[in-house]
C-alpha cells in the first residue's frame, strides 16, 4: 500500500467522494449529449485542482505530480471524459508554461491557470500527423517581434472549453521534431476558429473541436523554450505528458473493477452470485492485479519524476502499461456483465469505449514500445 502524506491523502479522499456524489451520476447523460460540464470548474477551481502543478513560487498550489496524479485517478473514475482535459491542463499546458515560458509569460498566465479562470488544451496533431509530428504542416511564420500561424488541428481535446491552446507549428522548413515549435495561443484570439469535432467512440463529453488557424497573430514572448533555449520543447513535455495519461487509465481500469465487483456479487446464475463461478472470479483477481501493477508503476514514476526528474522510458511503460491495463479490465468488466454490458444501462460501456482511446492518444502504444526499446538498449 503506498504511503500518502497528510495532504496528499485529504485530496484523494475529497476528490473521490466528489467523484463519486457529483461526476459519476451525470456521467452518462454527458456521454450521450457530448457535452462537456463547464459546470464543474467552479469546484474544480475551489478545491484548488487546476493549480496542483503550479509551484507555489508561481502562485499555485506546488502539489506536485503524485497528488495531481491522485487527482486525475480518482476524477477519471467518476467521469474519465472530465478528468481528461484536466489531465491536459495539469501534465501537458502548464507544465509546459511552467518549464518552458519566459518571466513575463508565466506573470501573465499562471495566475488563471492555477485557478482554473483559464484553462489550457493541446493543439498538436494534424490530419496527416498524429505520431510523427515532424510531419505537421502548421507553419509559424516570424512576423517582426511576433508571429503568424497558418493550420489545422484535430481531435483538440477541451478547445471547446479552453481559452489557452498549446500549438505545435514548423517554424522553418525543416521537418524535424526539433524545428517544431510551440506556442501559447487565445481561443478567442483574431484568425483563431474552434469548430465541432467528429463524433468519436469515447471521452465523448471532453469537448473535442478542431482548430483552424488563418494568420492567428502570436507575439514573440508566446513561443515556449526561447527563453530557456531549449528549441525542443515537446520531446521534453513526453514524461509528464506519459503521465497524466497514465493517471487517467488508472482511474478508468479502477472504475472497471468497482463495476465487476458490485454486479458480480448481485448477479445470481444456477442458484449463487456470478463472483462464486471461478471463471468470474478469476477475471476478478487479474483485474485487482492489473489495477496493482498499474498503480504502483504510476505512482512510482509520479514520485520519481518530482524528486529526482525521472528516469528515461519509466513514464513511457507506465503510459503503456496502465492504458493496456485500462483496456483489459474494461473488456473483462463488459464480460462480467453479460449482455447486460453492452448496453447503455450500466456504465460498463462507457468505461469500455472510453478506454479505448489510452493506446491511442498521447503516444499510442506501438510509438510507447518504440521509446522504452530505445532507452532500454540505449539507443
Ligand atoms: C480521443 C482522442 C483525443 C485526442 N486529443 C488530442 C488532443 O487533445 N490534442 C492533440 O493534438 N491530439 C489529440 N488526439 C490525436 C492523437 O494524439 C493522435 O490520434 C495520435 O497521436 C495518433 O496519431 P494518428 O491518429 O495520426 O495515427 P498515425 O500516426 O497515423 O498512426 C497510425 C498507426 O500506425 C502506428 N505507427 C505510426 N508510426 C509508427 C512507427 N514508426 N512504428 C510503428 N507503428 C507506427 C501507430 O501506433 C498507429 O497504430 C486525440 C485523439 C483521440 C482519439
């Protein structure tokens, strides 16, 4: 059993019970509407879980990672959709402000990120670019002491409800990883669109759009990394970007468990509860041990990267692993239910699609193996 500090273990308990009184019962009717629940930001905002990973020389709570992972974990059970795009906000836009953006622009920013006034999205896969982003087309023309975005982004999770978009551009004409910039910009900004998106299988209510940008003005202090001259700044974003998604398939893979349990207990077939047919049971017991495993990779790489920065590939198995575990304990939990899984009567459904999407976004899971084989052969 992981030990939590004082803090740490009040957020967790506060999260959950929120989870569960407020996410979990309106969960559904936001999948089906696909309609993300603005509502919740105000409490969100109070409890203080927008600024976790702001330090607190910053204006932000300096939480660090292990309790924002607890945060995301215990949402992500109640509503994975919601705790998506706060997964986005806390892992991938603010430590990326955090690390990357000058004096000025964290001034200017962290204030309402930390509160939740303002909240921040990713902006960077492409049609023809989602793994390989050396290949995006977005263009960030230098403009005097600014600049000028030409693109178009898909699947933006949140962008329906952000007001800060992290945006991944070319700014020459190379197509290298490390050309490619990042750059903070407004989504109510001029030559700035965010339309409707695709319906997609799951994470229906995260308030996915596209965006389109037609000479979207972006001054100079925006671009991330020229003031800590690191030019890469996405390469380096992918531990904490590994993650909150890994944080986020926790909660989903928990989620699975605590259906299973419940319905395996209540369900009777010949005369017992489905929980005393060993074949229910062990699906059960591999459940439990992919929810273990998971966790304790998760926390472990959370614990490592805020004392010691981390170490390569760790966050990219747990990615892998809690997001494959994600999958495995929703399809068993959808097993368990019978016919009643497929169904929209229980959450199980929902819990199946939405977990569907941890292998593919974020770094799917053939591009995860891709860099644990690399800095495990080293590469
Ligand atoms: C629900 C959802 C939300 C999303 N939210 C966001 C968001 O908020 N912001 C954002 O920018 N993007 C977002 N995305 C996009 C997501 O990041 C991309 O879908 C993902 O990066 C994969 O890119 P792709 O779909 O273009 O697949 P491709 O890059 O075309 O890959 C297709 C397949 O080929 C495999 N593959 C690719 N290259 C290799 C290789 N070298 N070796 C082996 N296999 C390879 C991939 O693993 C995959 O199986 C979201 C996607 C989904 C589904």
């Amino acid at each position: 059993m992981w030990r939590f500090n004082d803090e740490q273990q009040m957020l967790r308990d506060t999260v959950q019970q929120l989870a569960r009184e407020e996410l979990a019962p309106r969960a559904a009717e936001l999948d089906s509407a696909h309609a993300f629940p603005s509502d919740w930001f105000a409490a969100w905002g109070e409890l203080g879980l927008f600024g976790m990973t702001v330090p607190e020389e910053l204006g932000g709570a300096g939480l660090g990672d292990l309790a924002a992972v607890l945060a995301v974990e215990e949402l992500a059970r109640g509503c994975a959709a919601s705790a998506s795009v706060l997964a986005t906000h806390l892992f991938q836009v603010v430590p990326a402000v955090v690390r990357f953006g000058s004096e000025d622009l964290q001034a200017e920013l962290l204030e309402n990120l930390a509160t939740g006034a303002a909240i921040g999205a990713v902006a960077w896969s492409e049609k023809q670019a989602g793994c390989d982003l050396a290949a995006l087309e977005s263009r960030a023309v230098s403009d005097g002491d600014g600049w000028k975005l030409e693109g178009a982004k898909t699947s933006v999770a949140g962008a329906g409800v952000a007001q800060h978009l992290l945006v991944a551009a070319h700014t020459s004409s190379e197509r290298r990883l490390e050309s490619v910039g990042l750059f903070v910009v407004d989504c109510d900004g001029s030559g700035v669109s965010v339309d409707g998106s695709p319906v997609s299988l799951g994470l229906r209510a995260a308030g996915a759009a596209t965006v389109t940008f037609r000479g979207a003005t972006v001054e100079g202090s925006r671009r991330l990394g020229e003031a800590s001259a690191i030019h890469a700044p996405i390469p380096a974003l992918r531990a904490s970007t590994d993650l909150g998604a890994a944080a986020l398939a926790l909660g989903i893979a928990q989620a699975s468990l605590d259906q299973a349990i419940d319905y395996a207990k209540t369900r009777k077939t010949f005369n017992v509860p489905i929980a005393e047919h060993q074949a229910i049971s062990f699906k059960i017991a591999n459940m439990a041990t992919d929810v273990r495993a998971a966790r304790a990779l998760v926390y472990e790489t959370a614990s490592s990267l805020e004392t010691v920065g981390g170490h390569d590939g760790a966050a990219a198995s747990a990615k892998l692993f809690a997001t494959e575990a994600a999958e495995r304990c929703a399809f068993e939990a959808l097993q368990i239910f019978g016919g009643y899984g497929y169904s929209q009567e229980y959450p199980v459904e929902r819990l199946y699609r939405d977990a569907r999407m941890g292998t593919l976004n974020d770094g799917t899971s053939e591009m995860q193996r891709i860099a644990i084989a690399a800095s495990t052969l080293g590469a």
